[in-house]
C-alpha cells in the first residue's frame, strides 16, 4: 500500500523536480516555503490540518502498517555512542550524529514498519538563525573554557525532525488533606534580661476533601530516547494550533529521527505528567497557606494519541569525553543549552574572592579605614 500526501505517492515525492527549471525542490526554513534553489520558484506550505486526528489507544496496534524510512527516499543511520537512528539523505556517506556528537554512525537496515506521523511543524528558524543563536550562547557565561567556542564548530549544528507523542484524556479525581492558616499569638520572653512580648507564628489545620474534572488535551512527551524530556521541555512551548497534514516534501533536505520510545511507553510518561498537573490542581483547591497529608486518587477515561514530528535544531559536542548539548526550538527560537564548566577560572575566582577578603581585613587590623 502507497502512503499518499498532498495528492503525490511517495516514490513521486522523493524525487520533486521544479516545474521551471527542473532542479530539486525542498523546503526552505528562511522563506517558510517549498523552493528552488536554481531559479526561485516555489510552493506555500499547505495550511491544512484535517488529517491531524486523535486516535483511541486500544487500536494502537493496528496502526504500525505504513510508515517505512525507505519510501521516503531516507537512509536510516544508527549512532553506535547514544542509540539514536536517525533518517538523512541517502546520499550522505558519512555524518556526525546530531544528539551527542559522535562520528561513530553507520548505516542501518530496517525491515519494520513504523506508526506515520499525522502532523508535522515545518523549521520556521533558519540555519543562520540558529548559527546566530548558537554564537550568542556560547559566549555567555564566565566559567566556561576558553576554547569552548572553538571546539563546538559550526558543522554540529543540526536540523531534526524530532518525532513527539501527544495524549489526551479526561481525569476524575477525588482529594483529601489539611489547609493550614497562619495566625500569631503574642506571648513574654526574657531578652537579655527583660521580659518583652513576641509574636509566635501558629499553624490552625482544617480538614477538607473535594472532587477535581479535567481534561487533558495534547501532552506533550518526546518519543526520542536521544533527548531527555525534562531537557525537551526547556525549550517548550510548541505552538501545536500551528501542526498542519504531514507532508513528506518538507522533510526533503532535513534530517528527521526515528522514534524509539513506543507509544505505550510514552503515555506511562505522559500518566506521570498528568498526576503531577492533577496533583497540583487539587493542591490549588485545597488551599490554605500550608498543607499536609494531601492524598488524591485519580481515574483517567477515553485516552487517545496522535503521532508528529516537531523541529529542533541541535548541537552536540563532547569535551572531555562527556557529550553537551545545545537546542533551540524550531519554531519558537527558544534556547537551552548545556556547557562544561572551567574549574581553573571558578578556582582562579575564588582564590581572587578570599584574595579580596583577606584584604579587607588586614586594611581593619593595620588601621586603613580608621578616621
């Protein structure tokens, strides 16, 4: 069965020949549209969005039918450092994995099938964009090394169609605890010989319970095990009202991972994120200036998935054999990035802290400060 999008097959879209002059046409992040290079033709992105639908979880199953790397003209390579698989250009004979760095990649056969991606946020962030952001964070920052700049080189700069999960479902929950309210007593103490009144701060606890409704609508948790989510998560928010029909042709060009992390594995992540939020609601309903011993129970109904793939720019790039990355969301320009610290100039600063307060010192004991 052929994959249909955009009304093109596949094995038309991966060779996408310009109308005008003939040349590859791919999407293009600066212009936000599908251009050639060649003689500047090109296509708007199209903004629909209609086939981007939940689906119930209980079919899971039957929905890895028809998305295989290969139909899409894409080489799988596999990163024998961190794991990652990642799709490119089948052209590409050699590559630098863009989740840790490494040179250590090499080509990989697939032969199982994948769950299609329904939506899709083309990169709205170019290259130089991200060149731009990248050169302003690494020079921040006072005790990180010298060299850092000169070592994280641009070739590590990577566009990834990273793949997400989404959930929804509905909750049901029932709480119980006990608000605290401050209040103050006054009451007589000896200070330095003198009885003298003193506000003491109480706690008065009141018992409360109640029943919390909500409904959880597109969590969102990273189906890449390259990328931790609380890192994922630095550089959120996406603008999901803005994820249009999955279209191979913008992926031309790019370089998108395969999914690691099963839909079945990422809901219990996003099970975990949804009693954290439902945690924090009912604590919210509870109230009071302080709290204990507060219990929920939960129960979550009519829980449905959908699959897209959202862009992120990434550097990776070890020093001293430890991997640090770099993100910036795709869409939004949002930064986090993580830098290894130099313990030489965070001891040079000390010694020149307890250099500063040893002076100080010796100026009050020999009488430099006294009128």
């Amino acid at each position: 069965m052929e994959i249909q999008a955009e009304g093109k097959y596949l094995k038309d879209v991966v060779a996408l020949p310009c109308p005008s002059c003939g040349s590859q046409l791919k999407y293009s992040a600066s212009q936000k549209q599908i251009s050639c290079d060649h003689c500047g033709y090109h296509e708007d992105i199209n903004p629909e969005s209609d086939q981007v639908v939940e689906k119930t979880l209980d079919g899971v199953g039957e929905e890895a039918l028809n998305f295989v790397p290969e139909q899409f003209d894409k080489a799988v390579y596999h990163c024998q450092n961190c794991g990652s698989n990642i799709m490119v250009e089948p052209e590409r004979v050699k590559m630098r994995c863009g989740f840790c760095g490494s040179d250590k990649v090499n080509a990989e056969a697939y032969d199982h099938k994948f769950i299609q991606p329904v939506g899709i946020i083309p990169f709205y962030v170019s290259l130089d964009q991200a060149q731009e952001l990248f050169e302003k964070w690494i020079q921040k920052g006072l005790f990180h090394p010298t060299k850092l700049g000169r070592r994280a080189a641009v070739e590590n700069l990577h566009g990834v169609y990273v793949p997400f999960w989404t959930y929804d479902a509905h909750s049901e929950s029932d709480w119980s605890g006990q608000a605290g309210y401050y209040y103050h007593e006054t009451r007589m103490v000896r200070i330095n010989g003198r009885m003298q009144q003193q506000q003491v701060q109480k706690i008065r606890w009141q018992h409360k319970s109640g029943h919390l409704s909500h409904f959880f609508d597109d969590i969102l948790v990273v189906a890449s095990s390259s990328i931790p989510q609380p890192m994922v998560e630095k550089i959120l928010p996406f603008r999901l009202e803005e994820v249009v029909n999955f279209d191979p042709r913008l992926m031309i060009g790019w370089e998108a991972e395969v999914y690691q992390t099963e839909v079945d594995q990422g809901y219990l992540k996003a099970d975990q994120i949804m009693d954290y939020k439902i945690r924090h609601m009912c604590s919210a309903q509870l109230g009071g200036d302080t709290q204990r011993n507060l219990y929920v129970n939960s129960e979550k109904s009519d829980q449905t998935y959908k699959h897209i793939i959202l862009p992120v720019w990434i550097c990776s790039y070890i020093y001293q054999n430890k991997v640090y990355r770099f993100l910036v969301n795709g869409q939004t320009g949002r930064v986090y990035g993580q830098k290894p610290l130099s313990w030489i100039k965070i001891a040079f600063a000390v010694l020149l802290f307890l250099a500063f307060i040893a002076a100080i010192i010796w100026a009050r004991e020999s009488g430099v400060f006294k009128n």
